[in-house]
C-alpha cells in the first residue's frame, strides 16, 4: 500500500475538512431553495402526511366532453331543471351578458382566455376573443364595452358584440395594480353609482400586507378617483350590490391550515363605504382571533359576518336574483357558488346555494339549491360563477368541467 506524504496527507485532510463544512452548506442552501419553491398557498400548512399530500386541485386540462358532463347528477328544489347550456370553454369561470345577448365567460390558470358564446338559430357557439392572458378572472360588461382585469391592468374594448371577430385595440382603464399572482386575480363589478368595484386580494395565505392589499376598491370608469371601500378582506371572487339598497354585499375567502373546520369562510356586507374592516388577518369569521396576527386584537373592533358560509367553502361569483321565472321566495335572495375545499380531507360544497336576506337587511336563512358534484369524496363539478339571463334562468359556469348548465323553473 502506497502511504501518503506528509504534503499529502495535509492536502486530503483539507479536502475532507472542507468536504465536511460544505455540507452543512449544502444543506442549507438546499432547505432556502425548498422555501423559495414552496408555493404561497402552502405557508402554514402543517408537516403530516396528510396535509402534505393537499394541493389546489386544478380543472381538467381539455374540457369535459358533453355527454359525459355531470348534469344528471345535479339535484335542485322541486320545479327546478338543469341542462348543459355550453361546452368546450376550458377553465369556464366568470360570466357576462351583453346587450345583444353575447355571454361573455373569463378563465383563470389553465385556459388564459375570455370566450363568447352567441347564439346561431338556437344552436351556441363558443369563441376564443382574447387568449394568452394572465389570469384574466374580471370581466364586465357595460354600455357596449367589455372590461378585462388582470393581476396586473383592467382594459375595455369597445363596441365589443359587433366586434367579435377582430376585438379592437384595447383602452386601458387602470394600470396600477400590484401585479402579485397570489390572490391577485379579479372579479369586477359596476355599481349603482356608475363606477368599478375592484378588490385587490392578501399577497399570501396569512400575513399582515400594506395598505395596497387585503381591500375593495372602486375608480370612476376612466380610471380615476380610486377610493378603498373596504379593507380587512383576504380574497373575495364574488360580489353584488343589493336590488334595493344598493349596499355592497360580498363573499370572503379565509385563511388556510389552522384546522380542517376553521375558521368558516364569510359572506359581508358594505353598509359604511370607506369605514369598515372586516378583519384579515388579525380576526377571522368574527370570533377568531388569528394565532400569529391576532395577539392584542379585539375581534369586536372589526366587523362581523353577514353570514359564514362554512370552512374552506370557497365562495367564488355571487348575484342577487331580480328574474321573474323562479318563485317569488327567491326575489332578491342571492345565488352564491361555493367552488368546494381543497385543504380539508372531506370534501363537500361545489354546489350553489341560496341565502336570503330580511326586510331590515340580515341574513335570515342559507338554503341548499344545486347540489349533487360531490361523490365518493371526489368533485364531479365545481360550480364558479352563477349569471341570473335576461329570461330569469340562471347559468351556472364550472370551470372543473369547462362547461356552463342553464336552470329553469317551471310551475
């Protein structure tokens, strides 16, 4: 065997040496690079096996073909009948009617697109007018235009229905958006002031963010004049404003990995523009403090729930209902879609259910209306948005699907 010299010797045992420190190095260099990667909505989650192995569970990749859609598994109240309207719109989420009766529908991460959907004689056809876009969720239709919110801009095209072959050159609205991926996709609405309502979600799970996030906001329609409406609120992708009152009603997506059953996700109501907080994230469905954020705050100083709507529910597009097909009960109540948890380890919702509201403004019963997507633990659907038609029916998107079901009611 062939001994090392003294040189030698020293010179492996720097290298040994210098192997050893580097491992340690190494090592953490590996666990930084593991949190770089970890994804915003894993902060919290707990290191069991089971919470391990839950992810946001992401729509199909083509869209379901029609005659394998769902439909003969939805349950609704007596009266009621549901029936494929649409298909073939991948990622179907949001939706909008124009004048000339154009359904306009947004997607969010798989598809990319907006579609419209028109009717030919009776038979629909669907239509990509803008693919290649980030996250383009907000959509709204108003005298002719169609606006279009990202994370990043809200855009309108004009004259939008005669144009659906060759849209026009966009008119930006609004440019001052964070940008931010997380929460940062929209839903927008015109209110019965004239001007746009914006919300501009958390940056994360659960952190206390700047005074840009967590809050709705609204901007006259040339982009000016923005004022906060509303702040304390985590993720909403869905509100309307009340047939009468014109009051702001919105749901709120809560916070994750605190437990299977808490904190309950919210429904509110905007009584007091620019003087309400709803509590993200120091207090959640009202009467829970934040373990992390909530230390020395009083959930008594925010405002409480309008309703809860039940643990990681995840209300998504909501509408008050002012047809005239459905039974009077349901005149002004508010068709909400709760898309279903995907951090909780049984899953129930994806349906629509409906919430009605008394004389002096309080929620005084949530009913079951569509129901029947959850199987053997496993999502059928996932209703995403709900659009109350010019006729009174009700269109129902689920973007799990890639398809939009039409309800009627009949006496």
């Amino acid at each position: 065997m062939k001994l090392l010299s003294i040189s030698g010797r020293r010179s492996a045992l720097a290298a040994v040496v210098s192997m050893l420190v580097g491992l340690p190095l190494a090592a953490s260099a590996q666990t930084e690079a593991k949190k770089e990667e970890e994804p915003f909505w894993a902060k919290g989650r707990p290191n069991t096996d089971t919470a391990m192995k839950m992810a946001p569970v992401p729509a199909f990749p083509i869209p379901t073909p029609a005659d394998k859609l769902p439909v003969s598994k939805i349950k609704l109240p007596p009266g009621f009948k549901a029936e494929v309207w649409a298909t073939d719109l991948l990622d179907a989420r949001g939706m909008r009617q124009g004048d000339k009766g154009t359904v306009f529908v947004s997607s969010l991460f798989v598809a990319g697109k907006v579609y419209a959907v028109t009717d030919r004689g009776g038979k629909r056809e669907v239509k990509t007018i803008l693919e290649k876009q980030m996250l383009p969720n907000g959509i709204e239709f108003h005298k002719g235009a169609l606006y279009v919110a990202t994370p990043k801009e809200i855009v309108r095209y004009d004259n939008i229905e005669s144009n659906l072959d060759k849209l026009p050159q966009p008119v930006k609205v609004f440019d001052k958006l964070p940008g931010d991926i997380p929460h940062g996709w929209k839903f927008i609405r015109i209110g019965p002031d004239g001007k746009l309502y914006v919300p501009v979600g958390a940056p994360c799970n659960i952190c206390e963010p700047s005074e840009q996030y967590a809050r709705i906001f609204r901007i006259n329609l040339d982009g000016s004049g923005e004022e906060t409406v509303a702040r304390g609120v985590r993720n909403t992708v869905g509100f309307d404003f009340h047939p009468k009152t014109g009051e702001l009603w919105f749901g709120d997506n809560q916070r994750d990995w605190l437990s299977e059953d808490l904190p309950n996700d919210e429904l509110n109501r905007l009584s007091q523009p620019g003087k309400q907080h709803f509590g993200y994230p120091y207090c959640h469905q009202g009467d829970f403090a934040d373990p992390e954020f909530g230390w020395g705050r009083n959930c008594k100083d925010y405002v409480r729930p309008a309703t809860l709507l039940g643990p990681h529910a995840a209300p998504l597009g909501m509408r008050f209902y002012t047809g005239r097909m459905f039974p009077t009960k349901y005149q002004n109540a508010i068709f909400l879609a709760r898309h279903g948890p995907w951090n909780r380890t049984q899953k129930y919702a994806a349906d629509v259910v409906a919430v009605f509201i008394d004389a002096k403004g309080n929620v005084s019963k949530v009913e079951p209306f569509l129901t029947g997507l959850v199987e053997n633990n496993t999502y059928l659907g996932r209703p995403a948005d709900v659009m109350v038609m010019k006729d009174g029916s009700l269109l129902v998107s689920d973007d799990h699907n890639g398809a939009i079901y039409r309800i009627t009611y009949k006496r």
